[in-house]
C-alpha cells in the first residue's frame, strides 16, 4: 500500500485537470483585476510622471552640458539615457510590484494561504504573480515608449515595438528574482535592503546614464554581470535601430535569469504554503 501524499505534496502537485497550468492562472484574474483597480492610481507617478521628470532633468537639463557624443556612441545625451531610463524604470516597476505585494500575501494578508486551500497549487499562484507582474511592467513599457517618442529620441515604429518588447522582458525577468526573494525572506527589513543593495545600484551601474567603460575595470566586470546592463544595452539598440548579433546575448542572458527566478520562486512558494 502506497504511502499518503504530504501536505507539501498535495498544495505543489494536486490535479488540475485537462485545462493545465493555464487553468490556474486564469482563475485568479478577477483576483489581479481587483488589485489593479485599487491600486492604478497610486502608480501613475512611479510609472508616468517620475519617467519623464528624469527625461527632461537629465537629458535635457543636464545633457545641455555633455558636449562630447563621441563618448556616446555618436548620439545625443537625451537619445542615450531615453532607454537606459526606460529598462531601469522596467527594473523599478518590477520591484514595486513583487517585493512587498508578495511578501504581504505571506506575512500580513496571507492571501498566499487562502489561494492555496483552492484547488490552486503553488506553481499556479507562482504563475499567477508573475503573470501580473509582467503585466504591470508591459503596461508601464507602453506608455513610457509613448513618452520616449513624443521626445523624439525613438529612431523608428520597429524600433518602438521592440523596445516595448524589451522593457517587458527586462521587468519579468527581474520581477521573477523578485517574487523568490520576498517569498523566500521571513522579514521586512530585508526588503528595504534589497531597494539599497539591490534594486537602487543596479540601476545605477546598469550604464543607463554613463558608459560603463568609464568606470574602473574591476567595477565594468561587476555592471557587465548584471541583468540590468543587459536591457539597458538591448534597449539602446532598438531605440537607435542598431541591433547586432549581441542583442541575443542580451535575450538570452535576461531569459536564463527570469527562469531562474522562477525555478526559485517555485521553491519557495513551495515550502511556504507546505509548512502552513
């Protein structure tokens, strides 16, 4: 006689019949659709404004006094940091919308619990985050490519869409990393030390508002590891419509991380909602 499945078992791999994985993603949209509607507004600076606040301070303002776009690869200073600051703005947008949202699900709403005595299993709650996730970060991508365009740093239509494309890609693959780690960290304070030692020098070494190669070669090899000086060099090329045989380095470098991300988050979701 076989033995009894383990609570841990039967929340991670209980039946979900001939619908699949996509089953449980599609029932939890009217739970994302009421989050969303609560809480769209309190992102439109985040996502809208603050993006093109740094536009017009650093590109316009302080870009009046970088004369040299030698440096630059032959482009003007708004045309440069335009992507770099939409791949970032992915980054950010990923962050808010995985670290603490998840956390609470765990620790404060325990929406993670409630989820789990569904017929939904951890891989499908897992699914159904980082499908919203993805989704807010698209969405944020959109509009501010429509900002990017207005400012007319965008060398064509194509170039719009894949920077669309790219930014999205930026945002799930990070927010992938992101889910894991507050789902895998049992304290708060942890995530404000992600924002400090995580999500905020990323950005910064990420080369979106200088060239790496002006930093020190031991600090190029650290900005060269990071997911984020991968979008910020994969969104430059499609905003300047110069993509070359790295841009799939770039692809795949980003699509490693977000699985990685994933298979992680799978875990600890996994031990989380078995320990309940």
């Amino acid at each position: 006689m076989s033995a009894a499945p383990t609570l841990s078992e039967v929340l991670v791999d209980r039946p979900r019949g001939d619908a699949g994985r996509w089953a449980g993603v599609r029932r939890q949209v009217p739970y994302y659709l009421t989050v969303l509607r609560r809480t769209w507004r309190g992102s439109i600076f985040s996502y809208a404004i603050l993006p093109v606040i740094m536009l017009a301070s650093f590109g316009l303002g302080l870009g009046s006094f970088v004369d040299d776009a030698s440096a630059l690869g032959g482009v003007p200073y708004l045309d440069f940091i335009a992507p770099g600051i939409l791949a970032t703005s992915a980054l950010m947008a990923a962050a808010g919308e995985a670290l603490y949202p998840v956390y609470a699900m765990f620790t404060w709403t325990k929406m993670a619990y409630a989820m789990s005595s569904t017929p939904l299993g951890a891989v499908d709650i897992v699914n159904g985050v980082t499908a919203y996730v993805t989704f807010r970060v698209a969405s944020a991508t959109v509009a501010l490519t429509v900002v990017l365009a207005l400012f007319g740093t965008l060398a064509s239509i194509g170039g719009a869409l894949l920077l669309v494309l790219t930014g999205t890609l930026v945002g799930a693959a990070h927010g992938a990393v992101f889910v894991a780690f507050a789902a895998w960290t049992r304290s708060d304070s942890a995530l404000t030390l992600m924002y400090r030692l995580g999500v905020i020098p990323t950005t910064l070494f990420s080369g979106a508002f200088f060239p790496i190669d002006q930093l020190p070669e031991a600090v190029q090899v650290v900005a060269y590891v990071l997911p984020a000086w991968h979008g910020v060099e994969l969104a430059r090329m499609c905003s300047t419509d110069a993509l070359t045989p790295m841009a799939l380095v770039h692809v795949t470098y980003l699509v490693v991380v977000g699985v990685v991300g994933w298979w992680w988050a799978r875990r600890a979701f996994g031990r989380r909602l078995g320990s309940q």
